[in-house]
C-alpha cells in the first residue's frame, strides 16, 4: 500500500484552475494510471469519466505510446523548431491531413489548445492582411465560449470569470450569443430542435460592425467547459453559410471535440460542416506529450505561399512546434485510434451511453440532461446563493467512491476515455445516481 500525501510539501505549486486553499487541506493525489482507471496515493482504483481532462481517448498507459516515446527520447530528444526539421513532424502531419475533412490539407504544430487557438486566430488575420484585405481585423467568438486561457481566447472566449481579472482584453472583438435555450431545449436527447435561428445572430453583427471589417468567427461545435451545449439542428450549417456569404473565416475549436469524441475523428464529420480553420490539442497525443495542431484549408496556406520566396511567410511559431517526443506520440496515438476503431466507436456507444444518461432523468437535482457522441452534461439545480457548490460536492463524493467527473458550476460534464466498456458506463452513471441522492 503507497503512503497517502502528507500536506506539508505542498506549498510550493500554484495549481492551475484549483481552490488552492482547499485542496492543499485535502489533496486528491493520482500517482499511476492504467486503461479505464486512475490510481490514488492511498492505493484506490479511480474509474475515468473524464478522459484525464478531455485528452485520453484511448485510455491510459497504452504501452504503444508509452514505448514510442521512450525510443523517441533516447534517439533524438530535440531538434531547432525553426529552420530545420526532423522526419516524425512531416510524417504525423502528413497523417493527420489524410485523416481530416477533406480539404483541411496543412497542419501547423503547437503545444497546447490555447496555442492552438492563438495561432488560429493570427493565421485568420494575417490571412486577410495577405490577401490584400487588411481592413479585416474583427475577431468574433460566442459568449460561454471556451477558447484557453491565453489573451486572444480570452477576448474572444466568452465566460466571464475567465475575463473579468485580465483588463481591457483584445481590442475589436465582438460576440454572438450562445445556442442553449432551456426555455424550448430542455431534455433534448442529442442535438436540440429548437434554435437554428440564433446564427442569424452572426448577421446583425455583420450589419454592425460591416463584413469589411470581419476576421474570422471561432466556435466550439459541440461547447464543453461551459456546460456541453449541443448545437441546434441546422445551426452549424447556417453559420457556415452566413460566412460564406460575407467572406468571414469560421474557425472550428475541436479541442476537446477532436479525436474521435463524438463518434467520427472530428466534430466537422459528425455535422457535416467544414470550416476554414480547425484547432486541436488533447487527444492528439491522447494527452502524454503536449501538443496541439491547427488544420487549415489548401487556399490559406497557398495564399501565404504565394509571397515573395526568401521571406518567411507567417512570423509564428514555438520552441517545440512538431517536437520530435509530441511527434513520436502522436503516431503512435494515431496507430491506437485506428488499430482499436476509437475514432468511430463513440458512434457504436453513442445510443447506450445517452440511454444510461437518461436514467438520472428525474432524480434529484438534475434540471437538464445533454449529450453528443460520447459526451454527456448533467445540469444540476445550484443551491441558492451558493453557484457551484453542488456541483463541486458531486465531484468530491464521486472522487471518494471511485469515479472521475469533471465539474464546471453546477454541470457534470462526462467525456470517458473511448475504450470504455458497456458495464464501465453502468457503473459510472449508477454511482452518479446514488451521490445524486445523497446531495444536499
Ligand atoms: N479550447 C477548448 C474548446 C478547450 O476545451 C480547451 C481546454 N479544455 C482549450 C481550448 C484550451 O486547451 P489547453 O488547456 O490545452 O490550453
């Protein structure tokens, strides 16, 4: 048996995103992880509704990925990001493009979902600026959008605590507003019916602001650390047509929808909407190494390259853009997502999944039930004056009888690594059930 943490050594790091008073009285430490389940410092099993934080899609440990990182490491650690390459980040790239909506021909390499979504932004204004249209500085987001933490996600990001500390933001930026209607919506198994007409937010923005002035407009398809808010039928569709029709970029955010997650390798596939631009991060490493890769369309990267050749084309990048470990990682996830079908099996599971979800209907507390693929949320009535302390009670008690789910306010938000198995998923909506009851 390990030794359960002792609380003195634990000072030192600011955690991300944490109550950090509160944990450092009461530490949830995970010290090894193998498929479904998380080990604790106490020696408890931890079942994983979560994927880690979205990013484990094949599970954990998966000895693939784990040895092609060693090799990676003893054979070439690192190599200059810029100016030079190494063999693993054309061929994951090359990969990744066939893998892709058709059309999607270039990735460009980051470390993380905030930088993926930097970098998108910047591509989308440097774009215009390229192709003679520069008047297009105008970035818009949606509001409960989550775009990371970095300043250009947060101005276009649309949660409030995640802004209201930071200053005056980007300058420029305007919102639509979100899709979920509890009004008409409620329970809605899947996507929901009602709604398809707030795109047409998107154009009373464009009467506005002038599309003259529109960059681009970034959206999560499927939204998921504010809630899991599921586009409306039709929804999608009608936002890339208003695009089109005014020159505007759309920008897909599939950080957490990438990779499988919905039951087709990207949300793009699953609603049959191509955008310009895609960002990802997470699942394409299933969360070992850091990384992330932004998917353009052929005419973008064509119109960078059509500049005067000595230059280089887009002034961006990072240290470790394509790094030979994230690299190696990322084929060897790709080999496990398509060796074991993960990429689609979320579509074979889709229907149990959103059955097990919906025995909660009814229970206490729950005021809305949400899914997509293998995704669920499960709105919980918040207590008065309290905002999501109910929420974080459920999270701590599933911590203590064996289970992962992440909270965000009041909402549990599901996504479970994609080898889940169907009695996983009884055992983790039947433990949901029982802390349902128990909560105050
Ligand atoms: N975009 C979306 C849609 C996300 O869900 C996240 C992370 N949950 C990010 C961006 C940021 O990713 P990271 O934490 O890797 O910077």
């Amino acid at each position: 048996m390990l030794q359960k943490s002792t609380t003195n050594n634990l000072e030192a790091f600011w955690m991300p995103f944490t109550a950090n008073r509160q944990f450092k009285q009461a530490p949830r430490m995970l010290v090894a992880a193998r498929d479904m389940h998380y080990t604790t410092d106490d020696g408890r099993q931890i079942l994983d509704g979560a994927a880690g934080l979205w990013c484990c899609n094949a599970g954990h440990g998966r000895p693939k990925i784990v040895e092609a990182i060693q090799k990676q490491a003893a054979e070439l650690d690192y190599a200059p990001a810029f100016q030079m390459g190494h063999p693993k980040a054309f061929e994951f790239a090359s990969k990744l493009v066939a893998m892709a909506p058709a059309g999607m021909d270039h990735v460009f390499f980051t470390n993380s979902g905030s930088e993926s979504v930097e970098t998108a932004l910047k591509m989308a204004l440097a774009y215009h600026r390229v192709k003679g249209e520069g008047s297009r500085t105008r970035l818009l987001g949606r509001e409960r959008g989550y775009h990371g933490v970095n300043f250009g996600g947060i101005s276009v990001g649309g949660i409030v605590g995640n802004r209201k500390m930071f200053g005056t933001l980007l300058t420029g930026v305007d919102h639509i507003r979100h899709t979920h209607d509890p009004a008409r919506n409620t329970f809605s198994r899947g996507q929901p019916e009602h709604g398809v007409e707030f795109a047409d937010e998107l154009e009373r923005l464009v009467t506005l602001h002038d599309a003259s002035t529109i960059a681009a407009l970034i959206i999560e398809p499927v939204a998921g650390s504010t809630g899991v808010l599921v586009p409306p039928k039709g929804y999608l569709q009608r936002i890339r047509e208003i695009c089109d029709k005014h020159g505007i970029l759309l920008i897909f955010d599939e950080v957490i929808t990438g990779f499988g997650r919905l039951g087709a390798p990207f949300a793009a596939d699953y609603f049959g909407v191509t955008p310009d631009i895609m960002t990802t991060a997470k699942g394409v490493t299933n969360g070992t190494v850091p990384m992330g890769a932004v998917f353009v369309k052929g005419e973008i990267y064509d119109a960078f390259m059509n500049g005067p050749e000595h230059l280089i084309e887009f002034a961006h990048g990072y240290t470790y853009s394509g790094s030979p470990l994230a690299a190696a990682a990322g084929l060897a996830t790709l080999e496990t997502y398509q060796e074991e079908g993960l990429l689609t099996r979320g579509a074979e599971l889709a229907d149990y999944w959103a059955g097990a979800l919906w025995s909660l209907k009814g229970l206490p507390h729950v005021v809305d039930l949400r899914n997509c693929g293998l995704i669920a949320g499960i709105e919980l009535e918040p207590i008065a004056g309290q905002p999501g302390k109910r929420g974080f009670s459920a999270f701590l008690k599933g911590f203590e009888d064996g289970i992962l789910i992440r909270t965000t306010g009041d909402i549990i938000a599901l996504s479970p690594p994609l080898i889940i198995e169907k009695h996983q998923i009884d055992e983790l909506f039947g433990k949901i059930a029982e802390i349902l009851k128990s909560l105050d």
